[in-house]
C-alpha cells in the first residue's frame, strides 16, 4: 500500500484543528433509526407485547393475559482506518499549515460511519468485502423480498410495504441504493417539467418519498464493497428493529513506533501513522420488520 508523502497533496490556505471526536455522515442505519446509549460488550434487551384488553360483563369472570416476550442482543464490533506518512509530511504541516491532516481525517470518518450501514445491511468487512461470521444477522437477510420488473418503481415500493404490513410492522422508512434512487430523483409530471417528488433528494441526509422517511447511500447496494453482488436496490420497512449505539469512541491515536499495520516499522522507514477506531453495538429485533427490493439481473 502506498504512503503519503509531499508531493500527494495540494497545499491549502490554512490548517484546521485535526481533532474530529465525532463519526459524520455518510450512514443511512443512522439516518433512520435513532442511537441507543450503550455500554462495552454484549447487552440484551427484551420487548414485550401483552396484546389486547378484554371486555368484562358484569358479574364476569376475569381471564388471564398473555404475552410474548421477545429477545434482542446487541454484540460489539470495531472498525479502524489506519493510514501513514513520512515525517517531512508532520513538518510541513505543521510549519507550512497545508491541512493534509484535515483533509486525510474527513476521508477517514465518513468510512467509518459507512461501516455501520455494511454491518447492519449485509454483514460484510468494508475492507473485503467478505461476510464477516460475527454479524451473524443482517437487514439483508430479510425472507421478504420484492424482485424488479417492468413495472413502477412506486409499485415496487407499494408491494415491500404490503410484505412488512403483512408481519404486523409499519413500513415508515425507505433506505436506496443510487441506482435506484434516481428513477425517483429525475421523475417528473408528464411534458411539464415539474418534479413528481420534489421533496425526495438523492443524499444521505432525510427526505421524503412516497410518503417513506428516504436515506440515500451506496451502502445500500454495496456495489464495489460486496465480494459477492448483494442485488440490494432498496429497503423498506420499520428501522426501528435495528437497535444500535456507539459503545467506545476511541478517537485519534497518533502512532509513533512499531509496525501498527503490517507495512513495516515506523522508525525505520520515517514515518508516523494516526488510527482511528470506533467500537459500535448492535442488534436486529427481527429482519420481518423490513423488506429488500432487488435486481436478481
């Protein structure tokens, strides 16, 4: 793998404080589901649905309730991004201000924030792309499943909502691959000219679609990342069965000796490297609660 030296980079104006504490963008599981305060290691949390009230007649006898009590573990996995350069790099930046620090952290962050959608959404190693056997549970493993064809899009969405609705979940979010999503994005009403969905944009930052909470990203699909092609054109449903945090944010580390990444020791080839790590927990309740549109073309 390469290192960075001075002739990789542009010199800008000015330096901007390297120190990011906080993984951004990039994550449409963030985007549709809400964080959940979390501790290190495996937690387990249970939901319980106690069903329907009963009517009592007068001078009736009471029966009893019944429930279903249901199981969710939530597990760690960490995720790092690693990457060297020479010491000449160090002082030029410090003493030049030409910002190689900021501009290699905001590469770094948002890959890490992805690395939870390729988690969640299809258990696989960004880096690999290959399944990893801890994420034994992902949304893609979902058993509802709409295929395309010729047909609209909408309807497409229209049939994933009727499989979620069907296993007694409310379909409220939409997460798209780009490919699909710009069906969507460039659709507009007839010769006018006008957007049919005017609301509905093509990022990772929510919007609205087809009445869907929509989320944007290349997560989805995985194209390029997957070693195996998911087929995953979108997923619709209630993202709420997917219960994440960040259990450690272990932020910066500046690595001065050694060999942190197989590339040989630092010392002696006159290089520094800066890691970033982030330990995040999940679970999945159950994957019914959504459904996957695919292209098995």
């Amino acid at each position: 793998m390469a290192v960075l030296d001075t002739g990789d980079f542009t010199l800008p104006d000015k330096l901007i404080g390297p120190w990011l504490e906080k993984i951004q963008g990039g994550s449409v599981i963030a985007t549709l589901s809400d964080s959940t305060p979390m501790t290190y290691g495996t937690e387990t949390a249970m939901t319980f649905d106690w069903g329907e009230a009963e009517y009592v007649g007068e001078g009736a006898n009471k029966s009893a309730s019944d429930f279903t009590a249901t199981t969710m573990t939530t597990k760690p996995y960490k995720f790092q991004k690693t990457i060297r350069w020479t010491e000449e790099v160090q002082w030029a930046d410090e003493d030049s201000q030409i910002d190689v620090v900021q501009q290699s952290l905001n590469q770094l962050t948002p890959a890490l924030s992805r690395a939870l959608d390729f988690g969640v959404i299809h258990g696989i190693d960004p880096l690999s792309g290959a399944p990893v056997a801890a994420m034994s549970t992902s949304l893609s493993d979902t058993t509802n499943s709409v295929e395309v064809a010729a047909q609209a899009n909408y309807a497409l969405i229209d049939a994933a909502d009727l499989l979620v609705l069907a296993d007694n979940y409310v379909p409220t979010s939409i997460a798209l691959d780009p490919s699909f999503a710009a069906a969507f994005a460039t659709d507009r009403v007839g010769d006018t000219g006008v957007k049919r969905y005017p609301e509905f944009n093509l990022t990772t930052a929510p919007s609205t679609l087809e009445g869907h909470t929509a989320s944007t990203s290349r997560t989805v699909g995985a194209v390029g990342v997957a070693a195996s092609a998911t087929n995953v054109k979108a997923i619709v449903g209630d993202f709420n069965t997917v219960r994440w945090g960040v259990q450690r944010r272990i932020g910066i580390e500046v690595i001065r000796y050694g060999d942190p990444d197989g590339q040989g020791d630092l010392k002696r080839n006159n290089q520094i490297a800066f890691r970033l790590e982030v330990l995040y927990g999940w679970g999945i309740a159950d994957t019914d609660a959504v459904a996957k549109i695919i292209d098995a073309v």
